[in-house]
C-alpha cells in the first residue's frame, strides 16, 4: 500500500497536484492539516482516495476531525496536525500520546518541517511543507509504503 502524506498547503494546491498526478500506484493521500479544504481540492482534481485531518488555520471546519486514527495493513496509525502537542518545542509530547494510543505511526505537520524518525517501535513523521517550508528546509512531501512494515522516506522539491 502507497500512501503520499502532504500538510501545510496554505491554499497553494497546484505543486500537491502534479506530484500526486506524477506518482504512479497512489492507493491513498493523507493531509495534516492546513487547509483542510485544500485536502477536498486535491481530492477532486486527482481521484486519489484521501483522509485528512485539521489543522490551526482549519479551526471553522466543523467536517473534518482534529485527530484519526487509521488502519492499513494491520499498521495504526495516528494523524493529527501537531499544534496541541507542541511538537514547536520538541517531539516528546506527540511520542507519549503515540505509546498511550499503542500506534505503529505518528504523522504530523504545523512545523513546516521533515521529520523521519523512529523511537524505539513507534514511526514518528512530518512530511514538512509542500508550499511554505521553514528553517532552511525545501519544499516536501512523504511516501509511506506499508507491506510487512513501513517504509517511510521524504521528498524534497
């Protein structure tokens, strides 16, 4: 299973969209958030199924929920943006919701940056932004494939 994670649009959806459109074997897009009505966008203009969650900016999206958790080839996974947990200041608190919620996966956006990490048995990641990346990092996206175990990397643009 081929998962493509976005976050942090910011309303600038066309980059989200050649790069869905130029992957091949896409069986679902995950957004985390901000804008969550660029997810829909995305949605409409690629076909690819997608799941997302809100984020900040997203606080008048009574549709969409704060937080998922979804199963995919018996891996959990838990989506959230990010910005209740204060991953700004470091990534402890989004660790120790991820061991309460006994997940495989955190994926989380708000800071703008990548992050492709594993403590101890738990994948914790943030594909950065497509659109507004921060500190110094380039424009990205993730690709997560889930076999036997998950696969994570991250894109730069």
């Amino acid at each position: 299973m081929k998962l493509v994670i976005i976050s942090d649009t910011h309303g600038e959806i066309d980059k989200s969209i050649e790069v869905l459109n130029s992957l091949s074997d896409v069986d679902l897009f995950i957004h985390l958030g901000d804008y969550s009505k660029d997810a829909k966008e995305i949605q409409i203009k690629t076909g690819i199924d997608m799941i997302n969650v809100k984020g900040n900016c997203d606080i008048n999206d009574n549709e969409v929920s704060e937080e998922e958790i979804i199963e995919v080839k018996g891996k959990r996974i838990f989506l959230t943006h990010g910005h209740r947990y204060n991953c700004k200041w470091g990534l402890d608190n989004l660790y120790y919701r991820a061991s309460e919620l006994e997940v495989d996966a955190i994926l989380f956006g708000h800071i703008h940056q990548p992050v492709n990490i594993v403590e101890g048995d738990i994948l914790i990641f943030n594909p950065g932004s497509i659109s507004k990346p921060r500190g110094g990092s380039k424009k990205s996206y993730g690709i997560i494939t889930i076999d036997r175990d998950l696969n994570s990397k991250i894109i730069e643009l």
